[in-house]
C-alpha cells in the first residue's frame, strides 16, 4: 500500500551512551493511518528508539519529525500531535479514572468545554466507563492498560505510540484491544511496539525489525515471507493407501524439492517447493488427482513472523544476505 502524507520522519537517528552506540543510523517514515509494527530483541534499541520519537530523550545524531514538526526544534508542537501509551502506564492511584482522565486532558491542552465529552468518549472507546469511579490504584492490570490507552487518545492526537499495549491482558481483553487499535488505523498513525509477534500479523500493516541498534528488515508481513523463504512452497495432502506419490508430485512442471512432511494412516503430506514467483497449485492438483491420489488439503506454506523474526536477528549476516540465501532441504529422490 502506497500512504499519501507521510507523518512520522526518522532519518538516520543515533544515540550513543560513552562508547557504546544504543541507536545506530535507524530511518524509517510512517504513513497517515499506517499502523506499524516496531519490533526487536531485548538491547537491540527498540524502546530507545521510541523514547526519541516521543520527545523523551535527544538523539545523538539524526532527526525525527512527527506531523511536520522536528522534535528538536518545535518540540512542543510535536508532542501535542503523540498520544503515549508506555509499558508501564503513568496512573496515579488515589485518583478516580474519571478524575484522571479530566486531569490529562486539561494538561493536555483539551478546551474545558470539550473535556467531559472527550473523557466520557475515550472511556467508551477503551471499554472502561464501567470503571469511571473506581480508583485507578485498585484496577486490574488489565483494566490500567487501557485507561493508559484512554489517557493516550485524549487529546485527538494525530500519532499514537504504543509501548507493549496488550501486556498483562487476558485473552478477551486482547481481542478488545486489538480490535480498537485497528479501528484507529486511518484516524490516527500508530506505531506499535511488542514482544507478541501475532499481535503484530493481525494488527499491523507494516513491520519494521531492529536488531543491535539497526534496521534489519521494513517490509509487510507477507513481502518479508516472500523476500527471506525464497522459494514458494505449498502444503499437499493425500490419499495416498500407502502408494509412492513422491516422483508424481516431483515430475509437475517449475517443481524444485518435493518433502514428506508426515503420514498419518492413508494420509501423507508433502511440502512441496517452486522456483521463485510460480504457483504450481494447479498443476500439483491435477497431477495428483491424474494419478489416482485422492486430493485431501493443498495451501500455500508461508514462514512464520516468529521465523522471520529469529532469522533476522539470531544470525550475523545482513537481512539482505538473508533474503539471498533462501535455505531449503533436499530429499534423496526428490
């Protein structure tokens, strides 16, 4: 997807601490309504990173502008423009949520006319009005993330940075908030930072991957399969009442390796691989079907995030080595 305006610029962002470089030449730019994923290894200057990007901390070299406006020298007018939910959310226990949410919102500069209304719609939002009057020191974890999220949303902002936003949720809270923060894609341009790598495929449109203080690979999730698998596989089972249907499946046309990936009673599976940008799922059907094999499942295999996550940052090459050296496994007679 082509983003027309770009909102947030990171252009060769570094920061040193004495001799050892946390942050190291780091650009990326973030389009309107895009929601990014911000991704990397404990100490690979993720959430450094982002500390810059929200204007809690100077970068040594390099500049980051958020809507127009360099978080140097117009930091205040790049701060009123992010909505900040760290990972721990900044709460202040004898208050209410209402009582909170009414605070931030007149340090956040929100007009006293509009206040009640904005307070009584981001609770909504964040599904936690039911909670209006319960003190925020007594509220779940769960329930403190999302009025962290409330106090993000407050003041309208045109970026939301999202530090671990669904940390200590239950599983139906996480659906919740994954589901809120999709539908905040388009109005506001989300940069979202996790460990939880599913998070990330169903919530994000692109994905940005640092590891020891570089980017190591920006694509969306699907073009960073294709990129680092190389090859395209898919997945064939059949009935096959204990037959050889390896040679049938290894004599179809543009077909490289072809792997039994198990058996089960009359049922095997095969991995089979293409060259590079054919689909072959027509052909291996016909094949199969051809040859008297009863046709039970055929898809197409893609890696994992969490395999692309561990290849590009558990090796020393570069990601674009990586992507060059796509590995298979051959099979004796494929």
């Amino acid at each position: 997807m082509i983003w027309r305006h770009t909102v947030i610029e990171v252009q060769q962002l570094t920061k040193r601490y004495g001799p050892f470089t946390a942050v190291d030449g780091v650009s990326f730019n973030v389009g309107k309504g895009e929601i990014l994923g911000f991704l990397g290894p404990n100490g690979a200057g993720k959430t450094t990173t982002m500390r810059i990007l929200t204007g809690y901390m100077p970068p040594t070299e390099g500049r980051a502008r958020v809507a127009g406006f360099d978080l140097q020298d117009q930091p205040v007018e790049a701060k009123r423009r992010i909505g900040y939910l760290p990972e721990t959310p900044p709460l202040y226990p004898d208050m209410t949520v209402r009582e909170y949410l009414r605070f931030v919102a007149r340090i956040k500069g929100v007009p006293a006319g509009e206040q009640a209304s904005r307070v009584a719609s981001v609770m909504q939002r964040a599904h936690v009005a039911d909670m209006a009057h319960r003190h925020c020191g007594k509220l779940s974890k769960g329930y403190k993330q999302r009025v962290g999220l409330a106090q993000a949303l407050i003041h309208n902002p045109d970026v939301l940075v999202l530090d671990e936003p669904t940390a200590g949720l239950d599983p139906k809270q996480i659906i919740e908030t994954r589901d809120l923060i999709r539908s905040l894609g388009g109005d506001h341009t989300i940069v979202l930072s996790t460990h939880i790598l599913p998070e990330v495929a169903q919530t994000c449109s692109r994905v940005v991957i640092i590891n020891k203080g570089r980017v190591v690979a920006e694509d969306t999730p699907d073009n960073l399969t294709a990129r680092l698998q190389g090859a395209a596989s898919v997945y064939v089972e059949l009935d096959t009442q204990g037959a050889d249907a390896q040679p049938v499946l290894a004599a179809v046309g543009g077909v490289t390796v072809v792997t039994v990936a198990g058996q089960h009673g009359a049922f095997t599976g095969f991995e089979v691989q293409s060259e590079k940008g054919l689909d072959v799922r027509r052909a291996v059907a016909q094949a199969a079907v051809g040859a008297g094999f009863g046709l039970v499942e055929l898809r197409p295999m893609r890696m994992s995030l969490e395999e692309i996550f561990l290849q590009l940052t558990t090796s020393d090459l570069p990601a674009d080595a990586l992507a060059a050296a796509p590995q298979t496994t051959e099979v004796a007679g494929a």
